[in-house]
C-alpha cells in the first residue's frame, strides 16, 4: 500500500525561473540513472525477494525513500519552468512559448505536452524505459548494480550542482547527492553482510557449481588488445578476490576454427549456394 503525505523530505524552491536548467535536471529525474529508475528498481527488488527480514525491509524503505526523490525534483522542474523568462528580445518569439523553447534551447514537449511541468524523460527527451530497471532475484547480483545507480546518479548530480548558481537549486542537489553517498555506502555494506551471513557469495550466482564450468579458463585473463600494460594490474596474477582461484595471464586468446555456413530449410528462402531451381524444386514438395 502506497500513502501519500503532502510534504517534501527536502526544499525543492528554486531562487528564479530557469527553463534551460530544468531541461537539463530532466537527466536525474527520468535518464537511465535517474531517481524514477532507482525508486523502480528498488521497489521490484523488495517485491521480488524471496526471504523475509532485514534485506527486504530495506528494499521497501530505500524505494519509498526514492519515490519521494521523484517527488522533490518533479517540484522542482515545475517552479524552474513557471513563468520562466526566454531571454530573448524578439516580440514574435517572445508571445511564443514554443518557438521560444526552440530557439532557448528548453525542452519543446515540457512546454507543448507537459505545459510547463515536468516529464518521465531524460536532458534529451527519451522516454524513461523500465528497461533500466535491474531486478534478477539474487540480491548480491542486485545490491552490486544498486551500487553503481547511486555511483552514476551522484557524479551526474555532482556535475549538475556546477551547472547552476541557483541556490534553491544546489540546496536540493547537496542533499540529493549526501543522500547518495548514504547509499552507496549502504550498498557497499549489505554486499558484504550477505556473505558474512552465508546467503550468496561471489561469483554470482554462488549456487551453480563451478566444477561445471571451465576451469582451464575462469581465472585466466585473456589480453584482446595490443596495449602492453594490462599485464601489471592485479587481476593478472596473484589471488582472486572471491578466494577461490589464482589469476594468470596470457596473451590472446585461444581459438579454434569456424564452423561452416549453415544451410537453412529452403521455406526460410535464404541464398545457401545451392542451384536456385533445385531449391524451388525442393520447396514446392514442402506441403506447408
């Protein structure tokens, strides 16, 4: 169940209007690592875990947390549009909001399909997708992705706090990226407390068997590239961090030879090399 409360865990006032800005801070709300991706992602991880307790409790308590994000930077956007100047001296573009967009660069759809409000859409004007969402069930796979959305979302709000000097606006952005490093760090620790508890180790998933993989190959680094210097780092030799195998390195890989070309059923009508009548032949005693 989902209540709403009519208040805001942060200020979300803007000292003045700024349309131009308020296309640009479209990118944390609705880009690929904005707030409405993280709410989601959070919210279809607590409700697709499958044991109770602290983990899910959390899941459920960090996705509100960022719904309401949503909520502070919607507000925001809305006010840095209402009544936003387009700085521009021509009195034909100026009774024209939508031509003022184009010309100011602002978004045109905040203006035309929003009227002058906020949209579920990056800086560029593409749609948010739930395709960004990451939600596989195993929570150490999910809590590391977790980790990198709020690594991805600090440095993009970090970058937009220089972009401005409204300081309505770097005051949501202070607490928006404090509120980050929190998380990362929460991030960071619940990875390392689901397996100082047993629940799932690296590599991920732990249940499947390693002795059904490869093992001539799955701690060697594999050099695809001419640059010579990759060899010093310490995934190429020395412990692996999951304490399970020794790193070692080589250069290329191995390879072996290619298959030859597949030659389709000729209802497929693919260019197989064969005689061209005798596929037409071979296709007219197909009944279907």
């Amino acid at each position: 169940m989902f209540f709403h409360k009519q208040e805001l865990q942060h200020s979300a006032t803007p000292d003045a209007p700024d349309a131009v800005y308020a296309r640009k801070l479209q990118e944390v709300l609705g880009g690929q690592y904005g707030e409405i991706t993280i709410a989601m992602q959070y919210g279809f991880q607590a409700w697709n875990t499958h044991i109770p307790g602290k983990y899910r409790d959390m899941l459920f308590g960090i996705a509100a947390e960022e719904f309401g994000h949503v909520e502070m930077l919607a507000i925001m956007i809305s006010q840095l549009l209402e009544k936003a100047p387009v700085g521009l001296t021509d009195e034909a573009v100026q009774n024209d909001p939508v031509m003022a967009a184009v010309i100011g660069g602002t978004d045109v759809q905040q203006a035309i399909v929003a009227g002058a409000g906020a949209r579920p859409v990056d800086s560029m004007g593409n749609p948010w997708q739930g395709a960004f969402i990451t939600s596989s069930g195993n929570l150490l796979a999910d809590f590391t992705a977790n980790a990198n959305g709020e690594m991805q979302g600090r440095l993009q709000a970090a970058r937009l706090y220089h972009m401005t000097d409204d300081k309505g606006v770097q005051d949501l952005l202070s607490f928006l990226i404090a509120r980050d490093t929190m998380h990362q760090n929460q991030w960071l620790a619940a990875i390392q407390e689901l397996q100082d508890d047993g629940i799932e180790q690296f590599p991920v998933p732990s249940t499947f068997p390693q002795s059904k993989e490869d093992q001539t190959v799955n701690y060697q680094y594999l050099n695809f590239s001419d640059g010579a210097h990759a060899k010093e780092g310490s995934w190429a030799s020395g412990p692996t961090p999951d304490g399970k195998g020794e790193f070692s390195y080589h250069d290329g890989p191995t390879t072996t030879p290619m298959p030859a070309p597949t030659t389709p059923d000729e209802r497929f009508h693919g260019t197989t090399g064969k005689s061209p009548l005798l596929e037409k032949t071979k296709g007219a005693l197909h009944k279907g």
